[in-house]
C-alpha cells in the first residue's frame, strides 16, 4: 500500500495534526517505510508459535504485602503502616 501526499494531508486533517506542507512529502515517505516493514513481517512464518498473553513467566498471584515496614520505607512520608499524601478534595 503506497502512501501518497493526498493520504497524508486527509490522514492529519482527520487527526486534526497541523503539519506543514514542506513536511508532506518526507512524512509520506517515513510512512512509507513503515508500510514496507510491516508487510515483511506479514512474511514471518508464525505457524506452531504460540500467542504471547504476558512476557512475565511467574504466576500474577494477590498477597497482603508481606512486611508493611518494607512496603512503606519507600514512601516519601508514612505513619505506621500508611502512606501520607497530600489532600486533594477540598
């Protein structure tokens, strides 16, 4: 799929993105390029790989914290077990 000038201002008046006209030409053609390598990874023969859901291999499981101490000593400010922060409702 080529990009052309057209495309380019349609697709920032959409986007409602000022870009100015001397830039049209060199946004076409990064934009281009990104097209290109998109299609090679079309190409990728993906056949018997698995989707990846997470790159985190452990188990997500909920605790309670552990140690409140050590949770709370990265804090700027705490009192006990808590974290202070600053009041935001009036």
């Amino acid at each position: 799929m080529a990009i052309d000038a057209a495309t380019v201002r349609k697709v920032a008046r959409l986007a409602r993105i000022a870009e100015p006209e001397e830039r049209i030409e060199a946004l076409a053609n990064e934009l281009n390029g990104i097209m290109t390598w998109i299609e090679q990874l079309a190409e990728v023969d993906t056949e018997g790989c698995e989707p990846l859901t997470s790159v985190v291999a452990a188990d997500d499981v909920v605790t309670m914290g552990g140690d409140p101490a050590r949770v709370t000593s990265n804090a700027p400010k705490s009192v006990g077990n808590f974290f202070v922060v600053p009041k935001v409702v009036e």
